[in-house]
C-alpha cells in the first residue's frame, strides 16, 4: 500500500522536451518498460548518480558522456538493471546509444542510458533497439504518467511533481517524475528521477542547484539503508521560457527557481518513501539542537534504519526506548544524554535524558497510531538540524524482496 500518495497529478507540457513510452518486452509482455526523452538542442543538463562502486553499466555511460557532451537524448529501461554484467553489460548500454544515434544523426554521446530492475541478468538490448524507431517516431509532450508507469520497479503506483510560478510577467514550469520503493538510500535506491523545466539556466549553475537539492530530498530518504547500482537523478532546463540565462542562483529569479526545484525534488522523494515496499507509515525523523549538521543526520539514519525502531512503528507500539537506545549509540562525539529530548508526534515522551513526567502510555499509543509520524530528537547542544524521512518495515517488506525474483 502507499501512504498518503494521491492520485498522479497533471503535469504540463514543459517546453523543449518530448517523450514516447513504448513495450519492449524486456521482463514481461505487454508492459510499458521503455521510456525516451528527448531534449531540444541549448538545454542544459545535470546530473548526480550513485556512490556504489558496482554502479551499473548505463550510470558509467551517463558520467562519460555527461563529460563530452550537452545529451540531446534519455532512455530508460525497466526490468533489467544492467549491473554486475561486466564489459557485456557495458556494450550493451554503449549498444543501444549508438543504434539511437543513428537514427536521428546525434553524437553517441549525446545519449544517457538509465536501466532498473533485476542485478545480474545480461541486458536484452536486441529488444531496446527494436522498439526505438518506434519510440522516436512516436515523441511527443504526451502523458506524463505513462512514463511514470514505464519506469516503474516494484513501485504500486507511478511518482510525479510540478509547481509552476512567475516573476516579472514571466511563467516557469518545472516537472518530473521519479521511481523507487525498495533497496533505497540513495546517498549520491534503487531509484531514478528526471526533473525538467522550461527555464534557461548556466549548466554549472544547475549542477550546484541540483547537488544541493539532492542532499535535501532524494539523499536524506531511506527505506531499507541499501544504496542501488543504479541510482541517477537528472535537471534538465531547455531555455524554452526565454528568461535571460540564471548564472547566479541568488537572484529574484534563481531563488524562485530554487524554491520550486527544491519543492518537486522533495515531492518525488517523499513519493518513493510513501511507497516503500510494504510501507504503512510515513515517517519523519527530524534532529534538532545538533553541534553540526553531520552529527544531525547522522542521528536520523541511526533511527531510520534500526530494524527495531522501524518494526515498532509497523506495530504502532510506543515503544520509545528503542528511540532513545538508537541514538545513544549514534557515532556522534560528546552526546550529552541529560539534555536530550524526544517527541513522537508532538507528545514529549523524554525530558532531559529521561520519561518525561506528563507522559502516558495512552498518548504514547496515540501518537503512534496515525500513518504520518514525526519523531523529533532534540540533543541540546547546538543550533545545527537536518531531517531524514523512513518507513516502518512490515511483513510485506520480507515478501516483496524474498519473491522479487519469482
């Protein structure tokens, strides 16, 4: 089930940037697996990507190609990772750029490949590059959630985000969908992302603004604490808005744009957590009155992947010890226990390193009733934050991933 994950929301045609969903049959027949965009010459482009060091094939591609070339051209498969496959998974990813550059006459280079799914299985790429005439001859602005759904892993329902604003008279769109539930931490799970917006912006600009945003969103999400081989999220502007190019964020413009970026980076990612593979809680694990902010997150992932904390939550149990057992073992230096405080959806559960005296355990179970949970850890030794959002872990979770290749 997804938590709190509506209904997909209409995104607008974004100016600059077309795309064609099409069934290549990679895992199962008669789904929607491969997705291709494709970007109008001046657009810039950005890109982050996992920290694995068994990263997948297409993600060694994308970073080469990021260095020769301004890509003109996405393609995505679902149903195959095309990680763990050697030279053979390279070729195939390098195969299906170079059978794309030739029918429309680009550099190879201007192609990004994106693959997810199964680790370990060879890539049938005879069965991408049969399909991509027909993709090409079928871009258009289309349905957005028709390539939300042909990125899709074992995600229940496909992810997307859009604000649009103005400044001066002029109007701004940004957009993008994401995919991912399970194998999730992406620290750069198994998860993608594609934001795109019409406005004109330096490339290195939107390098910085995507890095910086990635560690607010998509980098402070966890469901099981595994990074992918795959993780890549991708920023793509195609200047189709006319506004004068943003070459310093901290302008009226680029900090409207930073905003809305920032708040649809943070939609998709919140999205992906919602979804996690048998999630029923929606967590937010917020640390405050830090000495730093490493020390900060640091506290939030201890909490967001302890197995005991996350089972606890599947159960609604206030079992809150396991809260504060976490976080005495965070690897943290000069933790002052006898300051710390912990709530649980505003109720005060731990006063200055101890059961505070106005708790119960009627509005401990209150608290942990709700499918939104907020859980704030107070340290009391500096002004730094930083907040990590996490799912509980069900007997769904074990399902899904002990079945995942069956």
């Amino acid at each position: 089930m997804a938590v709190g994950l509506g209904s997909f929301p209409a995104i607008p045609n974004i100016s600059g940037v077309r795309f064609a969903v099409v069934e290549a049959g990679i895992k199962k027949a008669s789904r929607k697996d491969l997705v291709v965009f494709e970007i109008d010459k001046g657009a810039s482009v950005a890109g982050v990507f996992t920290q694995n060091a068994f990263c997948a094939a297409p993600v060694r591609l994308c970073r080469e190609h990021l260095l020769q070339s301004v890509p003109r051209y996405l393609v995505i498969n679902t149903g195959n990772a095309n990680a763990g496959t050697g030279k053979r998974g390279y070729q195939g990813a390098l195969s299906t750029c170079e059978s794309l550059a030739s029918i429309v006459g680009c550099k190879v280079s201007e192609v990004l490949p994106f693959s997810t799914g199964v680790i370990g299985e060879p890539l049938p790429t005879d069965k991408i590059v049969d399909v991509l005439p027909n993709a090409l001859a079928s871009l258009d602005y289309g349905n957005w959630q028709d390539a939300g759904e042909g990125i899709m892993t074992t995600d229940t329902r496909p992810k997307g985000a859009y604000r649009q604003f103005e400044v001066n008279g002029k109007h701004y769109t940004v957009g993008g969908i994401s995919k991912g539930a399970g194998m999730i931490r992406p620290n750069m799970a198994t998860m993608l992302g594609y934001v795109f917006t019409d406005i004109s912006i330096d490339q290195n600009v939107l390098q910085d603004l995507l890095k910086k945003t990635t560690d607010k969103s998509f980098n402070r999400i966890t469901i099981d604490s595994d990074t992918s081989t795959n993780d890549s999220c991708i920023a793509v502007a195609t200047g189709a808005a006319g506004n004068e190019k943003i070459t310093n964020i901290q302008t009226e413009l680029g900090l409207a744009f930073e905003q809305a970026f920032t708040e649809v980076m943070q939609e998709l990612a919140h999205a992906i957590v919602r979804d996690g593979e048998g999630a029923t809680k929606f967590v937010t694990v917020q640390v405050v009155g830090a000495k730093s902010q490493e020390d900060a997150a640091l506290v939030g992932f201890e909490i967001a992947h302890s197995p005991l904390v996350k089972t606890a939550l599947f159960a609604s149990d206030p079992n809150w010890g396991r809260i504060l057992a976490v976080v005495g073992r965070a690897p943290i230096a000069d933790l002052d226990v006898d300051r710390v405080n912990i709530s649980l959806n505003g109720c005060l559960i731990v006063s200055e390193g101890g059961r505070s005296d106005g708790y119960t355990e009627e509005l401990g179970q209150a608290a942990m009733n709700p499918e939104e949970i907020t859980i704030v850890i107070d340290l009391g030794v500096g002004e730094c934050k930083d907040t990590v959002w996490t799912t509980d872990l069900s007997h769904e979770y074990v399902t899904i991933n002990a079945e995942y290749r069956t």
